[in-house]
C-alpha cells in the first residue's frame, strides 16, 4: 500500500490536520503498538496548542459523499470545500479536513506491511513526521489498518502560520476494492466524535 493521499491538495487547501488518538474501533487481536518514530520533512515540529481551534461541532449535519465511479461512499460534515481528482476527494473546513483514496488491493494490509511499507513512505512525504501508532482494525467499510502520525501542517497562505497537526488513517479493503481516509485537524482538537461517525459511515462497494 505505496499510494499516498493528494498531497498537493493537502498543502493548497488544508490550513491544519488532527484527529485523536483514542482508537474508534475496538482493534483485532492482532494490533500492535508502535513507539512513536520522528523524521523527515526538513522541518522540525512545531509546538502544538494549548487550546487548539478546530473542534467540529457535536451538532454539525452530516451528507453523504459518493465516489465518482460509485466504489466507496462516506458522510462528512455539511458546508465542507470539496476538490475531486478522479476517485480522490479532499474536503476542508478550516484547520480540519478528510481525504479518500481509491486504490486495488485484493487482500488488507497489516501492522507488519503497514510499518514495512507505509510508515517509511510517510515519513518521507509529511513535514516533522511522528508516528503515534498503528493497530490492526475492523470497522463497517472493511478490515485493514490504523495509523495515527502528527506533522506540521501546511503553511497559511496569507500569514505563513502553521498548526501542529494529528493524522488517522484508515487502510480498509473489502469486496476487491481499497480505500485511503484520512481525518486530519489540530493536535488537541475534540474531534473523536466526528471521526468516529465518519468512518463507522464509510462503505465500500
């Protein structure tokens, strides 16, 4: 699993990325923690919030996204920019976001692939890479895995700010078909509710 989420469209259209470390499903038996690993990037991690904006509202409405060709379809909060690239979508609302990603693989992905394969190769495309985690999960849209990474966030285009960032992301396959979601917002955000509807939504066809 080499592929890695529009990362163009994350530094244009993304002002910060979070998520939290509290696990949304119950992880198999199998899961295996990781101690936290720092790289790349060429930068050095910036100092998270103390009181981090960014929380999205326990009383926000949810719509429902569909891929172009039909394969996943997920709920995400209402009002949100959304920029498609064929089966890839990013969709922000200020330091928060979420992005999917089609991909093909026939058989889920481990906690030994996932830290073989996919943790080097985001530690070498997120700025101040920090992985926090990585379980093996069972949600609704299929069976593969969570890691959880912190980076520095995009710089503001107006004031050049950048926000320390917490990153889950989801490696499920089912039914022949893979897809990438990634939950992004400021370290210290209360988001876990959010998250948690959003990918307990997430299906693949």
């Amino acid at each position: 699993m080499k592929h890695l989420l529009v990362p163009a469209l994350l530094g244009v259209l993304a002002a910060g990325c979070s998520g939290s470390t509290t696990p949304l499903a119950a992880p198999s038996s199998t899961s295996t923690p990781v101690s936290p690993a720092s790289g790349s990037g060429g930068q050095t991690p910036v100092a998270a919030e103390s009181n981090p904006p960014g929380d999205i509202p326990d009383n926000v409405a949810y719509i429902a996204f569909v891929s172009a060709n039909g394969h996943y379809t997920f709920t995400h909060p209402e009002g949100w920019a959304t920029t498609q690239h064929g089966t890839n979508v990013l969709l922000t609302d200020k330091l928060n976001g979420i992005s999917a990603d089609l991909g093909s693989a026939t058989a889920p992905p481990t906690v030994a692939s996932a830290r073989q394969s996919d943790v080097p190769a985001l530690q070498k495309s997120q700025a101040a890479f920090e992985l926090r985690s990585v379980t093996a999960v069972t949600v609704p849209g299929g069976t593969g895995v969570r890691i959880v990474y912190r980076r520095n966030s995009a710089p503001d285009a107006v004031t050049g700010r950048q926000y320390r960032d917490e990153v889950e992301r989801y490696e499920l396959v089912s039914g022949g078909h893979e897809v990438v979601l990634e939950m992004f917002g400021p370290v210290g955000a209360d988001n876990v509710d959010a998250y948690r509807t959003m990918v307990q939504s997430l299906r693949l066809r």
